[in-house]
C-alpha cells in the first residue's frame, strides 16, 4: 500500500472524490482526521514521525532528499535520532547554480559526521526532455516543484521529501491590529504524493504532514504560539523566524538564509511556466485551502 501520511490520516479532495481530478473546476480541500492521541513535544513527535515511517516501510532503507535547508535538515536528524542510517542524497544543479545550499548541506553532514551522495542534475536538459511527463502525472504547474519528482522517482530505498512545513499565515501585515491566523494547504505541495501515487513507489512527499502528533506539537512551539499571537513578524523578505521554533528541538542549528537554488535560472522558469499554462489553457493546480487554527487544533478531538 502507498501512504502518503500514517495511515493516511491526511488526504486531498476534488468536490469530495478523493485523490482525483475531473476538471480544473473541481473545488480543492484537505482533511486531517479526528484523532484522540497523546502528543508529546515537538522533539519527541519528529522522533516518533521517524520511527512511524520505519514501521510502515520496514523493508525499505530511507533515502532523504537533503537540499541543505532546514527543513530538510530537521527531517534528517529525526531519523538520527532514533538510530537509523538513512541514505543521504544531495542534489547539485549545473553552473553551481543552488551551490549555497549544497555547502550547507555539505558542511551539516560533515557535522553529523554521516555520509552523503552527491548527484549532478542538469536543470536546462530536464526542462527540455522530461519536466512535461512529471508535470502531467503529478498534476504540477509549478516549475520550481518539479525536479523534486524526478528525485523522488531515481532514488532507492524510501525517498522522503521534507515538502514544506505547516504552512501558518496571516490574514494581512497590518501588525497595527490583532491578526487572524490560518492554516494554508497548497495544491502544489500534494502533487509530490500525487506522484508518487501515479508511479506506485513508496515514498513521502510531505514529511512535516506525516503524523498528527507532529503536526500538533508543531502548534505548541513556543515560536509558533509567539507567531499566531502577533508577538513577532512571520517571514520579512526571504528570511522566516522559523529556525527559532526549529532551535527549541535542536539549539545548534546553523543559521541561513532561506534559498531556493532557482535565483539563477529565473528565465528559464518563467518560460516554461508560460509553456505550461498553454498546455492546460491556464495555470489550473494552484489551488489552496484555508482552516482556521481553531480547526486545525481540534483534529485531536479537543483532548
């Protein structure tokens, strides 16, 4: 069976049939399932979202997708942690063009004193050849996300992705006022596990989604209460306070910039965004779906 959460506790829906799409008119939704757990802190939960993926694949070594950013780097200490070796990959763009990343990612391994592989990946000849297959099976229109399935498909083992972390925003940047904070979940985040469902292969797309305890003691971060209470700015620029809620599970994280690897190649995206949105008569898989924090706190039953 292919999960893409434990036990699938966290799904998508187009007009509530789920993991389809008849139409780009279909209205998108998410679903985390009620559950009544008891939720330890967010060190604790990272660690048990780890040993969660071992159980549910214990014939498959896990291979992380390690672009040297902190998310990706949470997700590799959690396995860490509990005793696992996972294979440790490092994807390096031609012309060095995300070399700010893989000398991070470099110099976290050498850290953590863990081996890693550096693979090559030319950008400019996937654009060119493949990015339009991974694009249909993954329902992707988003360039930037797409090299991420052709990672998750060559690797062995269990590939995991980081993906992005609970996405937490706020209604507007008037800080003058009290905000209203939400829960954003984006269409082009779950095309990963729409992938890997299309090319039936174990692996995880959105590992900060994996468990609800995880997600759930992401919440309870002293950062994130700090956050949603209009105590400190979110993201300013291309920087987040993140690493200070990272920091209260692991306090020698090495501050860095948020990058994305892409700066460099801005034309090249763009063009073949606009060769997408031709292909689909608009850019259709751009959907989102708001909860209020209210909602997302009780998928615990209120326990």
């Amino acid at each position: 069976m292919i999960y893409t959460s434990e036990n699938n506790w966290y799904y998508w829906n187009y007009n509530k049939v789920p993991f389809s799409r008849q139409n780009g008119n279909q209205k998108f939704t998410t679903t985390f399932s009620p559950s009544k757990i008891s939720v330890g802190n967010f060190k604790d939960e990272l660690k048990k979202a780890a040993a969660s993926t071992l159980d549910l694949y214990s014939d498959l070594k896990p291979s992380i997708l390690f672009s040297g950013g902190l998310d990706s780097e949470i997700m590799l200490r959690s396995y860490l942690e509990i005793g696992a070796s996972p294979n440790v990959y490092v994807f390096r763009y031609e012309n060095n063009y995300n070399i700010y990343d893989v000398s991070y990612a470099i110099n976290i391994c050498s850290i953590l004193n863990i081996d890693y592989t550096i693979i090559d990946f030319n950008l400019k000849k996937f654009f060119e050849n493949e990015a339009e297959r991974y694009s249909e099976l993954s329902q992707i229109d988003r360039p930037k996300a797409l090299p991420y399935c052709k990672f998750i498909e060559i690797i062995d083992g269990l590939p995991i992705l980081g993906g992005s972390d609970l996405t937490l925003m706020r209604a507007d940047d008037d800080y003058t006022k009290k905000g209203i904070w939400f829960n954003r979940c984006w269409e082009h985040d779950i095309g990963w596990s729409k992938f890997i469902r299309a090319i039936e292969k174990p692996a995880i797309g959105e590992w900060f989604k994996w468990t609800p305890g995880l997600v759930l003691s992401f919440l309870e971060l002293e950062w994130c209460k700090n956050l949603v209470n209009d105590r400190i700015y979110g993201k300013l620029g291309t920087n987040s306070s993140k690493i200070s809620g990272y920091r209260e599970a692991y306090p020698d994280l090495l501050y860095r910039e948020k990058k994305t690897g892409f700066e460099d190649v801005d034309d090249m995206m763009n063009e073949y965004e606009e060769f997408l949105s031709k292909k689909y008569n608009g850019l259709i898989f751009r959907n989102e779906y708001d909860r209020p924090i209210s909602e997302l706190e009780s998928i615990n039953g209120g326990t």
